[in-house]
C-alpha cells in the first residue's frame, strides 16, 4: 500500500471519532471548566465576605459569646498582611455593675491567622496577643455578694490556637473602703502555646505582687480546659518566688525565696515547696532568726480559698507545727487566715528575742504551746490584726536579768530553810516551771490561770503584755513556806517581819505581788497594800 494511502485512512478514523457524542462532550466540558472553577470561587469568596470573621461586628459577637459581657471598642482596625484586626481600648463591661464600670479592659488585642485556615475555613487562630489588660475583681464580703455565677461556659468557637500572649497585664482585687493599694498581681508576660480543645497547652509566666512585692516565675501546663466545669480543668506545674518582702505586710519583717510544684483539678489544687526567710524578725525586735518552712496545701484555683494540709517551720531552733485555712468569710472582704498551732519543748528564747530591743531575751527555758490563730485582711499591721488563743508550758524557765529572778531564788531558798546567809553562800540557780492561757487582740496579750512553780514556792497571776510597746502588768499571789523576810532586804525585810503572821495560812505564807515595766526590765515586787484579801 503506498504511504499517501494509509495517511488518508488514518485521518479518516480520527474524523470519525472526533464526532463521537461522548467525545464531543467531553470537549465541551473542557471548554466550560474554568469558568465553572471561576463560579466556584466567586461563590466561595462571597461566603467568605459574607462570614469574614475579622469585621468590627463579628468580632463582637464572638468576644461577647466568650466571655458572657458586653465588648467596646475604641478603635478597631482590621488586617490584611498577616491577616486578622488589631482593637484598641477594649472594655468588656457587665452590663448589671454600678456606674457601668468595666471589669476586664484591654489596651490593644491582636489577632492574627494564616490565609490557608481561612480559606479552608478551619478554626484557627496563629496569634493572640493582649496588652495592657486589667481584670478587677470587687472584693466585697461574701454576704453581700450575689449569687456565685455557674462554672459553665459557652464552648469557644476556634479549635486551635498557636500562641496566646499577655503583657503587661494586672488582676486587681479592689476591697471597698479607703483601701488606696488593693491586692494587685501583675503578669508581666505570661505566653500559653499550642491552645486547643482537646490538648493541654503549655505555659510561662512571669509574674509580680505588690503585696510582696515579689517576682514569681511558673510554668507548667494546663488543660484542655472544661467548659462544662472549669474546676475539673487539670493544671500542673511549678513556681519560684524570688526576692519577697515580708515587710509590706506590716509588723513583720524579712526577705524570702520560695519554690513549689502543683498539680490536680483547677477547683482543687495540690501545691507543695519550701519558705526560706534567712533573716526574720518583728517590727517590734531588732533581732533576726533564720525561718525555714515546708507545706503542704490544696487551692481552689476558682477562688483562690487554700487549705494548708500541713505546715513545719523551724525558727531557729523552735519547730512549729500548723494546719489551717486561707479563705473568704462572711465579715470581711478579703482572704482570712486561720491556724491551729502547736509548739512542742521549743525555745523560750526563739520567741522572746522577736519581740525585745536588748541583747539577750528576758526569760530561757523549753515552751510548748497549742493555740488557735485568726489574721483577717485589711492595711492594719501584723500585730494589731492577729487574733490568738491557746495554752501554753514552759518548763527550765529563767529570767535573764538578775533584779527579776534573784527574789525567785530566794523565796526558793527561804522555803528550803535557808537564812539570809546561807542564801549568800548557795549560788545554785533556782528555775520556775510555767503554765497559763493567752488571748492576743489588738496587739495586747491578756494572759490568765497563769502559775509557775519553784521549790517551795507557789505562784498564780493574770495580766497583759502589750505586744507593740511591750509593757507588762501581771498581778498575782505567791504561796511560800519559807519567810518573805529572807527574801527580802532593809526595810522591807523588817516590815515582813511583821507582817508575815497576819499572812500565815497554817503553815503557808501568803503574799500577792507584781511584775510590772516591759520586757528588758521587768520589776518583781511583793504587793502588800493587798494584804487584807488573806
């Protein structure tokens, strides 16, 4: 077959097919396909402006969906490169508070994404970053409070977000009266990452008190948080204190470190870790201990209400032992801290040289001691505020200062049968045990079946000790079987003389006495204008 006539049949078979029907159709699909892809898009991108999440409007209506409140804005102005809006003045305002007074503002909110997840419609979020955000809380006495809102929220509309950054942001617990520096924590950058609903996001946290004027690091994680019950949001993590100062709490004084761990349910925290004051000291005493104190403890994460499991501090050489409560009550405004103590054969010393100006503490000897404390809120000091109840023991007791333990001694000895000269010529140490019950309010000690005991020697007494000006009024009656007239010196002694038949009771002598001035120079004196009481 020659050549020419095989290409004319070939181009013959390709005619025929080319007016094949389904051939046909296909070649006028081709021909409408980009514009049904053209229609598609016009279609996908009037969606996409119809529901463009970055609009002064949709950006309101989620934030109010969030967070339950009102949102204003001052200025409000959408982005293209990166895409998303950045909202100045933000103002999320509970509609029901007085003088329409916001309770959460934003400097400036930011908002960026990524033009692949909106086009493809996915709820994600690249960035949030706030600044300047103040959260007030009004602090105001449970009882006048409404009703605690529910722990449910409304379900987010994103289901990712990569970072979320806060700066310079503040939480202020603003308690009502004529308090001008409510408790303030600042977070001066706190950054969560990786943000979803099902995963728990990471997070660090810079943050500053100004009740401590303290800066505390944590990091940890937290999350997926629970919309139904944000209690049951899991966190875990650990935090730092460094360079905290005890003195802004008033009557108290000292710098401290502090770390910790935590982990559990937002609604029930478990925390744990270490106090170290290195030098601790009162307003009232110009000495310093060394106060090292772990715990144990549960918060409430909602609330901020603590449960302290378990507390040991060892202040110097004195171990002290507590359980208790930081929480709201129904009288103030504000968290009061209550503590049950205890002291078992602690140093007498430990305690006294807090609270004294001189070189040495004006009584030695072991304490033990149980009580019951209360420290409500407010700006008043330490000592004005602290509410304490309970007993105590010591045992090897002494006073320091000679004037005060010398008539002691020698009551001691006058009731072993001593005479003066003996007395002279023994220079034993005669210590008295005590016992007794205190009260502490308003900075004074109301002290009370106070006694103590030497050999021979009897003693019961009550009375205050002002624990801000330190001054002591005790009162009380001494039971003797020796005679107070060995006791005593000059004139008195010859008076005792005297007078000691008239405050015989059988073979007892029975005189009341005082122990009066502060605690450097306390004067013991033998009380006889009282004698007609025996």
């Amino acid at each position: 077959m020659a050549p020419a006539t095989a290409a004319k049949r070939a181009m013959h078979k390709i005619v025929k097919m080319d007016s094949h029907p389904f051939l046909s159709y296909v070649s006028a699909w081709k021909s409408f396909l980009p514009w049904t892809f053209l229609a598609l898009a016009v279609i996908w991108m009037g969606i996409l402006i119809w529901k463009w999440p970055f609009t002064r409007k949709a950006v309101t209506t989620s934030l109010q969906h969030e967070f339950q409140r009102t949102v204003r804005f001052g200025a409000f102005h959408p982005t293209f490169f990166p895409l998303g809006y950045v909202a100045d003045d933000v103002r999320l305002v509970n509609e029901g508070s007085e003088n329409d007074q916001a309770t959460i503002t934003a400097r400036r909110l930011v908002i960026t994404a990524h033009y692949s997840d909106l086009l493809l419609m996915r709820k994600r979020v690249k960035l949030i970053s706030v600044a300047g955000l103040r959260v007030t809380i009004p602090n105001t006495p449970p009882a006048s409070r409404a009703k605690t809102p529910p722990t449910h929220q409304a379900s987010p509309r994103f289901s990712e977000i990569g970072h979320i950054k806060l700066e310079d942001a503040a939480v202020e617990f603003k308690a009502p009266g004529s308090d001008l520096d409510p408790f303030k924590i600042v977070m001066k950058r706190v950054v969560f990452d990786h943000v979803t609903r099902n995963d728990p996001a990471s997070f660090q946290a810079e943050l500053l008190t100004n009740e401590l004027q303290s800066t505390i690091y944590s990091s940890g994680q937290v999350g997926p948080w629970n919309w139904n019950d944000a209690g049951r949001t899991a966190l875990s993590g650990s935090f730092q204190f460094k360079k905290a100062d005890l003195g802004t709490l008033g009557g108290v004084e000292g710098g401290f470190n502090a770390t910790g761990k935590f982990s559990g349910p937002l609604s029930q925290v478990a925390c744990s870790g270490t106090i170290n004051v290195p030098q601790f000291g009162t307003s009232a005493g110009s000495h310093t201990l060394p106060l090292l104190t772990t715990f144990r403890a549960t918060v409430n994460g909602l609330n901020g209400d603590t449960t302290l499991d378990h507390v040991e501090s060892r202040l110097n050489h004195t171990v002290i032992q507590s359980q208790g409560t930081v929480k709201e009550d129904s009288q103030h405004a504000g968290k009061t801290t209550s503590l049950r103590m205890s002291v078992d054969e602690g140093q007498i010393a430990d305690l006294l040289l807090l609270f004294t100006r001189s070189w040495q503490p004006s009584m030695t000897g072991t304490i033990s001691l149980q009580a019951n404390a209360e420290l409500p809120p407010g700006p008043t000091g330490f000592l004005r505020k602290l509410k304490l109840q309970g007993d105590f023991g010591m045992s090897g007791s002494r006073f320091t200062k000679t004037s005060t333990q010398v008539p002691i001694d020698d009551l001691s000895k006058s009731a072993g049968g001593m005479s003066k000269k003996e007395q002279e010529e023994d220079n034993r140490t005669v210590l008295s045990d005590v016992k007794g019950h205190v009260v502490t309010q308003d900075g004074i000690a109301r002290l009370s079946r106070v006694s103590f005991t030497v050999p021979g020697a009897t003693a019961e007494l009550s009375g205050t000790y002002n624990l801000l000006n330190k001054a002591v009024r005790l009162q009380g009656t001494l039971r003797t079987t020796g005679k107070i007239s060995d006791a005593t010196s000059g004139l008195k002694a010859g008076a005792m003389k005297v007078l000691t038949p008239f405050l015989k009771k059988r073979s007892v002598t029975v005189v009341p006495f005082t122990l009066t001035g502060t605690v450097q120079h306390v004067t013991f004196a033998l009380d006889l204008t009282k004698k007609k009481r025996f």
